[in-house]
C-alpha cells in the first residue's frame, strides 16, 4: 500500500531538548557615560531607572545576520552538529538585514546549511521564545530533527539616537539555540504564547512598512525609529509576563517552588523586580545581564540562556522559566526541563 505523505505524523509526539546554546555581542561598548555626550541624561539616571551601565554596539557593516550566524556557530559546536544537519532556521527579528531576503537566509548563507528551510519570525522581543515554540512543534510533530532558532537584532539601526527616552534603554546581539529530540531526554515541556493588537502603538515603528514607506519626507521625520510610550510599556510588561508564567508553570502542573532559574527578557531592572515580586520569587533566581547588555530585543532572553548554560547556572532536571514580552504587544513563557 502506498504510504501517506502525511504518514509520518501519526507518530506520536516527542519531548524537544535544546542541545546547544550559543551567543554573540559586537566589540564595541557604548557606556552610559559616552551617552551623556550625545543626549540629555546622566549615568545616574540610566543605572537608577533601568540598571543599565553599558550596552554594545554593532560595528558599521556588521548585520543582524552576521551576529545570528556567530551566535549560530557557537551553539552547533556545542551541539557538536555540522551546518549540513539543519533542517530549518528561525531568526526571529524586528532588524533584518533586507525586508527580503529573509535574515534565516542571509544565515544559511554565511553557516552553509544548505538543506535547511529558513523563515524570519516577527514578535519583536518575543522572538526568540515564540520560535522556539514553533521549532518544538515541527520536532515534535516529527517534520524536522534539527532546528536552529536564533533571536538577533541591531536595534542601535533603528534607535533615535537624539531622543534621550529610548536610545539609553538598547543594545546589539544574537543568541542561539539547537533543538532536537533526543531520546529519553529532558526538553522545552510547554510553552505559553499570547499577543494583543490593541496596545501595538506603545512600541512600535511606524515607517518602514507598505503603510509609511521609505520616502525622504518619512525619513526627515525619523517615522523609522523606534517609538515608545515608557510608562504604559513599563506597566503591561510586568502584566503581560506575570501572566505569562502563570498560564505556563499551569501548563506545566508546576509552582514557583519547583523552578531553580528564571530567564525574563532583559528590558529593566525595576521591571524584572516587579516580576519577580509579582511572581513571589526570589529575585537571586533571576538570570539577569542587562547592566552590560541594555535590551537586545529578541536577542535578549537567548543571550541570557546561553550565558546562564556557559556558566553551569542549570543541572540535569532542573527546571527553567523563560519569559518574555515585546512590541505588538507579544509575550510568551517556556518551562524547560534541562
Ligand atoms: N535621562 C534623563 N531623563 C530622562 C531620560 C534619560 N535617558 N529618559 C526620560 N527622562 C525623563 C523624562 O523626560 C521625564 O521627564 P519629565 O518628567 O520632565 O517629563 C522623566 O525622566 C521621567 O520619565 P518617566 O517616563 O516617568 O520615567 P520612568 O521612571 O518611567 O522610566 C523608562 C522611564 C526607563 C523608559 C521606563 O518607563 C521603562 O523602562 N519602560 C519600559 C521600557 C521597555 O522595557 N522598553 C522595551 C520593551 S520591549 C522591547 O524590548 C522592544
């Protein structure tokens, strides 16, 4: 009898574990002192508002797809995979290097997967989770064994560097992971991912698109800069992630209790407090880099996981929390079981 194309998905479904991890941040240091001669602020400000100190800044020519693809090569070595095992790349991104191609493109070209299929994923600083969760599906639904999922931006490409509100608060990077089934092994258990349009203009970018497209007029008014409302973006981030972990720790049959490390998104120190006030965890918990990063956008969380990895923050069994928001408004939580 001649077998179903579709066969293959009546298999049943499988645990996915991430089996590498790797992360990439350009040279250049921008300080909060250095930016106290391009704006209006103080480093007393920045560190008291948001615990940034120091962000880093892509050097001219070096592109989202760059980052993502140094990042990339870190977590195949880890994964001990060769460029030619991956069967799909997710990048997800608001900064691609070209409308289109896609950035996953721009990577598969520089790593040299070619038998990868490769699509950008736009949930601005929920990215990275949301493709992980994508990635899970196809793995579990046993369409694909390897899949490299990559958060990268270069925020500092579309930050006004005149308006003191946002460019304190940004950074460059690229984090990575590997996802594979592999077997009787411990891997991304749930994942919760919710979204609301209605608050899409507290952070957003209004030019660039089929709606305000490039013209010297657009440009001349930076419509393609980032634009932020502070304080509502501040308040739905602690909403939208706290219940974010919620829905997912549910998900998951799991309390707070059983969690060893937490992984928020990087935007604020006061943020991340609230959180984990919110949450009732214990702030020591947290896995934080911001003081050096800034916000790196989807980058962010893969960053943080990448160095918590390195730095042997997570054993076998332990389970992790992932949570994240971003423009949209976007916000996810992962638990993983490592
Ligand atoms: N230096 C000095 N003063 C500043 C600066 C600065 N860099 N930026 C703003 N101010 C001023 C404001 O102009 C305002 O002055 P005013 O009272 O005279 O109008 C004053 O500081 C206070 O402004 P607030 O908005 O009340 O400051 P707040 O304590 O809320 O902190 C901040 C501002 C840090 C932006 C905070 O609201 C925040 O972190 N919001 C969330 C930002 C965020 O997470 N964004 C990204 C999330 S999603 C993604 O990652 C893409």
């Amino acid at each position: 009898m001649k077998k179903s194309p579709r066969a293959r998905h009546s298999q049943p479904n499988r645990t996915v574990s991430i089996v590498g991890t790797g992360s990439y941040v350009p040279e250049k240091i921008l300080t909060n002192a250095e930016l106290e001669r391009l704006v209006e602020t103080s480093d007393e400000w920045i560190t008291s508002r948001t615990g940034i100190r120091e962000r880093r800044i892509a050097a001219p020519g070096e592109h989202t797809s760059h980052m993502a693809a140094r990042a990339a090569e870190r977590a195949m070595e880890q994964a001990g995979i060769t460029a030619e095992q991956i069967d799909l790349i997710i990048v997800g991104t608001v900064t691609p290097d070209t409308a289109f191609p896609s950035t996953a493109c721009h990577v598969q070209r520089i790593l040299g997967a070619k038998n990868a299929a490769c699509f950008d994923l736009s949930a601005a600083c929920s990215g990275f989770l949301y493709a992980v969760e994508v990635a899970q599906q196809f793995i579990a639904n046993h369409t694909y064994e390897t899949v490299l999922v990559i958060g990268a931006d270069k925020l500092s490409s579309i930050v006004d560097w005149g308006d003191r509100n946002t460019c304190v608060l940004f950074g460059d990077g690229a984090g990575a992971a590997i996802l594979r089934y592999r077997a009787g092994s411990h891997g991304v258990i749930t994942t919760f991912m919710a979204s609301d349009g209605n608050f899409g203009d507290i952070l957003h970018m209004p030019g660039g698109g089929c709606a305000i497209p490039i013209t010297k007029d657009n440009v001349d008014e930076k419509l393609n800069t980032l634009k932020m409302n502070g304080r509502e973006t501040f308040k739905q981030a602690v909403l939208s992630m706290g219940s974010a972990a919620t829905k997912a720790l549910e998900q998951a049959g799991l309390t707070t209790d059983d969690l060893t490390c937490i992984i928020p998104h990087q935007a604020n120190m006061r943020i991340i407090e609230a959180l984990a006030d919110r949450l009732e965890i214990p702030l020591e918990k947290f896995h934080v880099n911001l003081d050096r990063y800034g916000n790196t956008s989807a980058a962010a969380v893969a960053i943080a996981l990448d160095e918590a990895n390195r730095e042997g923050r997570f054993k076998v069994g332990d389970y992790i929390l992932l949570v994240v928001f971003g423009g949209g408004l976007t916000y996810a939580s992962s638990v993983i079981q490592w």
